[in-house]
C-alpha cells in the first residue's frame, strides 16, 4: 500500500509534465519552468519506478528535447526553455554541465531496458556516441577520468571541481547502461578503465598508479570516499551522492560498501531531520573553502552553512542514498523513506528543493519535482521491488 506522500508525488510528477518534458518544479520560478537535463531524468526514473503510462510519455519528451537541442559538439543542455515560438538553450552557467551528458546517456538506456526495446537506443545512438565522445574529449589527458571544471555538475555552487567522484560514476553508469544493448570490445575495455581508475585514486590502500601520487600519499581516508581531486589534492567532504553511487554500482570490497552505509546512517542520525545532507560537514566563514564558495554563485549567494550543497539536505539525494541502503538492509531504506517523506510532506506537501540541516526549515523551490522523484523511486524500490539497471 503506497503511501499518502508517494500519491502526492504523483501527481506533483503530472503536474510539471508537458507535452516537452518533466519542468523542474510547478512552482512560477522562471529558471525551474524549463526542461532540465539531470533533473527531468531523475523524474524519468521515477516515472519508470511508478509503471505510470502518462509519466512515462513524459519522460520520453525530455529525453526527445534534450536530444533535439544537443549541441553540434556533443554537449546536452543543462535546461530547455520552451515558451509558444521561443526556445531559449542553456548548457551551463559560470561553467559548462558535464553531468548533463552523462545523465542523458543514463536515461535513454534505462527507458529502452525497461521497455526491452532496442528501437530506443537505435534512435538515440548518434546523440549517444557524441556524448561518449566528449566524455573522451573531457578526460583531457587520455587517461579515463573525466576533469570537471568548478560548478561543472549538479553541485553548481559548491566546490568540487578537477577529479570528481560523482561525474565518474555518473559516466561508468552510462557506459554500463549503454552496453546492455550495445555489446562491443571498446567499450568493455573503457568500462575496465574507468573502474580501474575509480578504484585507483578514490579507494584506500591501492597499490595502483594514481594521478596524484604526492596528494594520495598525504590523504586521511575516511569511512567514506573523498569527494574530488585536482592539481591542488582532494577535497574529503562526504559526498552522499556520490557515494550512494559507489554502492549501487557495486564497486569494491564489501567492507567498503558497508562502511560507506554506516556512515550514512550516523550522520543522518545525528540530524534533526533524520536525512543525509548532501555534503558534510559544512564549510564555514573560517575555513580555507570558504574563499571557493562565496563568489561561485551567478545570482545571489545561497550556500550559508546547513544550506543547499553547504551542508544542506535534499530529498533527492536521499532517494538515491536510500536506494543504496537497499542492498545492504530494507529496514534501514526504510526509515530513511520515512524521514523522505516527512520532509517532502512540509508546509502541506510542498516538496522542497532541500533543507537547513540544522534548522529543518526549507530554502530553495517549493513542489520541485525531483524531491517527488525521490520518494517514488524508493517507496517502488521497497513496496514492488523496482530495481533500475547499474
């Protein structure tokens, strides 16, 4: 029996429907009345998650935008605007979206696995294998990272930039997606590659080549894996995303995984909303990130501590954290869906964009689509045993 919250998610995922797309948020902001890339994929997902006909139309829409708008060279957009005869096409802002692609990748494969239909990926091949292109393009050095630059990726105002862990399990996700259907050397290999890689610079105790054999030597590894790495070292910020990523890919040593899990669980546990914030701990005035984060921003300032990427947390991210729960313990996923969607139920159901951690009040956009996204496709996870492909 679904739950009152996963109803309203529902219908919050038909509201943003148009005949484009999933928009980001049935609120009138202007920025969040468009199609966007990483967030109308993560509804797809959901969409897919709840078996609904109609959402699924929907998901098939954006993923026919972000296609038609694809830039010559490869890149998709960050967001579509579509207004009776104007479009107007973003591929980023202070920097360009490198999770875009990926995700765009993510979805495509997703839909034509969950449809057993390889008439998608036919259609889609060529924007895919740009994507896949780029992606090679991106590496820069030949040597199977992707190098974001500063605002690069979901996290537009934080401050990963250079090696970050997400984009590369982004990416890995989407080359393993495209294979389902796609069999071919080149990419076994690349897939081979990028693990390696992955596993050779983020994970503790490798006795394999690193990019940074100085920064790896000087890094206290945690129960969690830092988040990037550039010229400059790692950042050790605890990415849930990404990590929740690292889980569901299931990459590494058990004890990695579980450790990984635990620490979710403690630091949820030690907030008052029960959820994982998307980086921790947050960064303050004093310290020496602060100088990265103050002016990343292309409008007014928003990561104050316990906000936002600075230590706030998002539905969202927890969806994919609690997905990743689930594979260690139901029980756990669980509670976290709960907490989920105790907050998306704030303020009569009003779907938060994210949360002060410390305060429990909201910030950012009401109704935002993808915190709706996070409670379906964990509540499918659990209740129907919905499973996307990684």
């Amino acid at each position: 029996m679904q739950t009152i919250t996963y109803h309203k998610a529902v219908n919050l995922l038909k509201r943003v429907s148009t005949p484009h797309g999933f928009l980001a948020s049935a609120e009138a902001t202007s920025n969040y009345q468009r199609v966007w890339a990483r967030d109308g994929v993560i509804c797809g997902l959901a969409a897919l998650a709840s078996g609904d006909k109609s959402l699924i139309a929907t998901f098939e829409a954006t993923l026919e935008t972000l296609a038609t708008y694809q830039h010559e060279m490869g890149t998709i957009p960050s967001n579509v605007w579509i207004k009776e005869n104007k479009v107007e096409i973003s591929y980023g802002g202070l920097a360009g979206r490198v999770d875009a692609v990926s995700w765009f990748v993510i979805g495509v494969c997703q839909l034509a696995i969950y449809k057993n239909d390889i008439k998608i990926i036919e259609k889609y091949q060529i924007h895919i294998e740009k994507c896949l292109q780029l992606l090679n393009a991106w590496e820069y050095n030949n040597k199977d990272l992707v190098y974001v630059p500063l605002s690069g990726n979901w996290a537009d105002e934080y401050i990963t930039d250079g090696y970050v862990l997400y984009d590369q399990l982004l990416r890995l996700w989407a080359l393993r997606s495209y294979t389902f259907f796609q069999k071919n050397e080149l990419l076994a290999e690349k897939i081979v590659r990028v693990t390696q890689q992955i596993k050779a610079n983020f994970l503790p105790h490798s006795n394999e080549e690193k990019f940074h054999e100085r920064a790896y030597a000087n890094l206290k590894f945690e129960a969690y894996l830092p988040c990037s790495f550039s010229p400059c070292g790692y950042k050790t910020q605890y990415d849930a995303f990404a990590n929740a990523l690292f889980v569901l890919l299931d990459i590494g040593k058990e004890s990695t995984k579980e450790a990984i899990c635990n620490h979710a669980i403690k630091v949820a546990a030690e907030t008052e909303l029960k959820l994982v914030p998307a980086f921790w701990p947050p960064i303050f005035e004093q310290d020496t990130d602060w100088n990265l984060l103050k002016d990343n921003c292309k409008y007014e300032f928003r990561n104050y501590p316990y906000e936002f990427h600075n230590g706030g947390s998002w539905p969202m991210v927890n969806g994919f954290v609690g997905l990743s729960l689930l594979k260690e313990n139901k029980t756990l996923a669980t509670s976290l869906l709960t907490h989920i969607n105790e907050a998306n139920a704030k303020a009569d159901f009003s779907f938060y964009e994210n949360f002060n951690t410390q305060t429990q009040e909201p910030n950012g956009v009401a109704f935002c689509a993808w915190s709706a996204a996070a409670t379906v496709l964990l509540e499918q996870a659990i209740q129907n045993k919905f499973e996307l492909f990684f």
